[in-house]
C-alpha cells in the first residue's frame, strides 16, 4: 500500500469506519475495550444474507493484530502484520479457520471463496488508505 503502516494500522483499526470502505462489513461496534485488546460485535453481508459475528483483537501497534473470530459455528484466528517497504508498506495475514464438522466436506471451496474475501478486502483498504 503506498501508505505508511502507521497510518494503514490506524485505518485498520478504525473500527467504526470499517463499513464505509468496504461491503463484507455491515455494521462494526466495539463492545469493549481493555488495554490493547478489543472485542468487536460485527455484521456481516454473506452475499446478501446477514450474520453476526464476534471477534477479539489483540493489538500491537504498529506491527501486528492477532484476531480470534466466531461466527455460526465456525472459528478462525489470524496474525495481520503491518511492515514497512520501500512503496509505503505491506499487509500480509494468516488465518487458521475450523469449520463445523456438517461443512468439512466443502473445506476447499470455503478456502478459495475466503481468499477471495480476504483479497477484495485487502484491495479495498489499499484504496481507502491511499485516498487519505
């Protein structure tokens, strides 16, 4: 992102601004904060249909966030790391998701519809913090 990582970390973690740059998130609220770690309550767009979900972030600024997330039975957490590079600076994550055992069959496709996710995510807070 051509953005220093200071700033792409402060919109990162810009939770109540996070539905105004993207679709997947409908509507983010903290529900507490306690020293660097933070508890969202969020709803999320699944192509059309609506869920809720619930995450905890634990914050390093402004190097790293470690997520864990829950929503309808599936959980997953992930280490988002903000370095710097000579353009500005680079997001990379790792998510580990456990499926429910009734979607374990369909474990590769929920892979490739999550990368997809997460990289049309990733695009969109490219944009949002380059416009700034």
């Amino acid at each position: 992102m051509k953005a220093p990582r200071e700033q792409v970390f402060q919109a990162w973690t810009d939770y109540e601004a996070v539905p105004k740059w993207q679709t997947l998130f409908t509507r983010v609220a903290v529900a507490k904060r306690d020293g660097n770690t933070v508890h969202l309550d969020m709803e999320v767009n699944m192509r059309g249909r609506r869920a809720m979900r619930r995450e905890k972030h634990i914050l390093m600024p402004p190097e790293r966030v470690d997520v864990e997330g829950e929503m309808e039975g599936i959980t997953n957490t992930s280490v988002w790391k903000f370095e710097s590079a000579p353009e500005g600076s680079r997001v990379t994550v790792t998510i580990e998701a456990r499926l429910p055992w009734r979607l374990k069959v369909m474990g590769p496709l929920v892979k490739r519809q999550f990368q997809a996710v997460v990289r049309d995510w990733m695009q969109d807070l490219a944009k949002y913090v380059e416009a700034k």
